[in-house]
C-alpha cells in the first residue's frame, strides 16, 4: 500500500506541473501590459505598469517568465484582484472559507443520500422504491440549479421568512463590528467560529443562512449518484459469486450490504470525487442566488469584470484540487479493492 501511495504522489508532481504549464499559457495570451496586473500587490503600484513589465521581464522569453510567475506563485504573490479590491492571495483567504463552510454540510449529505436511496433501488429493483428513486433523479438532475434556488428563495424566505440568504443576518455584522473583541474570525467559518467564540446563536444563525444553499447542493447532485449506485448495485448482485452465496445460504443482508454494495462503490468514487471537487471550487448559481460570497460568486464577477489575476489563480486551484481529489479517490480504490493495489 505504502509503494501505491509513493508512486501516486510522484504521479501527483508531474501532473501539477502540467497545471501550471496550462495556466501560464493562458497568461501568456495576454499582452505584456495585461500580465502585469498578476505582479501588482496595491492599488498605487497600478499606475507603473510600464515600470512593472520592464521590472519583471514581461518581455523575455517564455520559459524565464515561466520561472519567474513559478517564484513568484510559490511566495503567495498572485497579483491585485480588482473585484476583491485586495491581493489575490487575502481574496483567496476570505472566500475560500465560505465554499468550505458549504461543502462541509453539502458532501455528506450528498454521498449519504445518494448511497442510501441507490443502494435501495438496486436492491428493490422494479418497485415502488425503484421507480420513485428514478423520478427523483430525473426530476432533481434536470431540473436547472439556478432555478431550484430561486423557487426556495421564494418560498422559504419570500413567504415564510424562515431561511434568509447571506452568510450571516445584519445583527451578527453589527455585533462583530460593535463587539471586535468578543469575536474573532480563526476559520473564516462562522458556524465553527461561533463556538470557538463561545457565542453560540452566531453558529445557529449561520446554519440557518445555510440550509437553502446546503439543500440545494444536495438535492441537484445527489441525483447523479443515486443513478450510478442503482446502476451498480443491480451490475453486482447478477455476479456469480453473489448468486453463489445466497445459493449456499448466506444471509441476504450480509450478502447485499458488506459484499455487493462495497464491490458497487468504485463507479460511485470517481463520480464523488469529481462531484466534491467542482462543489470545493464553488458553485456559481448557489452562491450568487444565496448572495453567500465565496469562491464561484468571487470567479463570476472576476470573469464579468475581466480581474485577470484572479481568474488565474482560480484555475490553478481548481487544477490542484480536481489532482487532489483524483489522488485520495486512488486511494480508496485501493482499499476497496486489493487487486487494483497490486497492479
């Protein structure tokens, strides 16, 4: 196991490096000028762009710029985000945060739902269980995420005033800005924040700002899941060794939970994997619909308002995460099944 996990890492490095050959081409699609802004850390040093292309080289060739963004990456120097109005790396620090704290409540419920009614539906196949799981997914996959939100906005807080959007209600800002020393920001998360504030209702009030957005992220992704499990379950309980041991007796429970469901889990892991890491990068519709400022509201409005240094330092952490999630589905591969550790 140990020699499966050092040759993925070694695998992982080449592949990183990859991702920065790609980012840096798109940079280099810019003209001199345009690339200067991912090397201006204030509003004031803007204003010698000039100054800037001929200080970093902005005209030399490829490869010796190639080295010289690396340096400048690898010392948290990724330029002024317009949108942010604060360096890339402060942005990154303050958004970041807020997709976390979404996606920590979201996967679970997202992999513990998709798991549970999947697995049902293979097992129950061609019941009532069956065919409601599959309308549930058709209906929940198609349905357009922009529009599922807007219609529990509207219902949840246009009507009911229960679950408002943001992060946090105007009485919590008003709180922290009147109160700076009963409160302060160790994750950038306020439910976890709040307790280690000791102030509770902070925490409460941030779930409570969370339960649409947290919704909505599982009831549009989870459909995905539900269909590759039902897919997988019914695949595996056909095999012969499945057949073999309920033929000899074997408990049926035993049978379809421990041995097929983990034999039905590998198509399950790739899909998660992939489905997590576009969830840690930030989903554009929830986060804009919900007015929560994280990283898909921070790479839409850098897209519409061209902030170059952000949106490359968006693409270079969408790279590293999708190779980070690649790498820890590898491993699980390798635990549910030993013959892939072996080859």
């Amino acid at each position: 196991m140990l020699h499966f996990i050092l040759r993925r890492l070694i695998f992982l490095v080449f592949v990183l490096f990859g991702v920065t050959i790609i980012v840096f081409s798109l940079l280099m699609s810019f003209s001199p000028e345009r690339r200067a802004a991912a090397f201006i850390r204030s509003p004031q040093s803007a204003r010698d762009i000039d100054k800037i292309v001929e200080r970093f080289g902005l005209n030399d060739p490829a490869y010796i710029q190639y080295g010289r963004w690396m340096k400048q990456v690898f010392q948290g120097n990724l330029g002024w985000s317009l949108v942010a109005s604060s360096t890339v790396m402060e942005a990154f620090l303050r958004y970041f945060p807020v997709t976390l704290e979404l996606n920590l409540f979201s996967s679970p419920l997202i992999i513990l739902a998709g798991l549970w009614l999947g697995t049902l539906a293979g097992i129950h196949r061609d019941t009532w269980i069956d065919h409601l799981s599959r309308i549930l997914s058709i209906v929940f996959w198609s349905l357009p995420t922009f529009l599922f939100s807007l219609i529990l906005l509207m219902i949840f807080y246009g009507k009911f005033n229960w679950f408002p959007p943001g992060i946090v209600s105007d009485k919590v800002n008003l709180f922290i800005l009147d109160h700076p020393d009963a409160f302060t920001r160790y994750t950038g998360m306020y439910t976890l924040d709040g307790l280690l504030n000791g102030q509770l209702w902070i925490t409460l009030d941030a779930l409570r700002h969370l339960v649409l957005p947290v919704v909505t992220n599982v009831a549009v992704i989870f459909a995905l899941l539900v269909r590759i499990m039902r897919s997988g379950m019914i695949e595996t309980l056909s095999q012969e060794y499945i057949l073999t041991a309920k033929a000899k007796g074997a408990d049926k429970k035993t049978v379809e939970l421990k041995h097929a469901r983990k034999n039905a889990l590998i198509p399950v892991l790739t899909v998660s994997g992939v489905l997590i890491a576009g969830l840690m990068t930030g989903s554009i519709s929830v986060e804009y619909v919900f007015n929560r400022q994280g990283m898909g509201w921070w790479l839409a409005n850098s897209a519409i308002q061209l902030d170059v240094p952000a949106l490359l330092a968006v693409c270079l952490f969408i790279g590293v995460i999708y190779v980070v999630a690649n790498l820890c589905v590898d491993l699980l591969y390798a635990y549910l099944d030993p013959r892939i550790r072996l080859n």
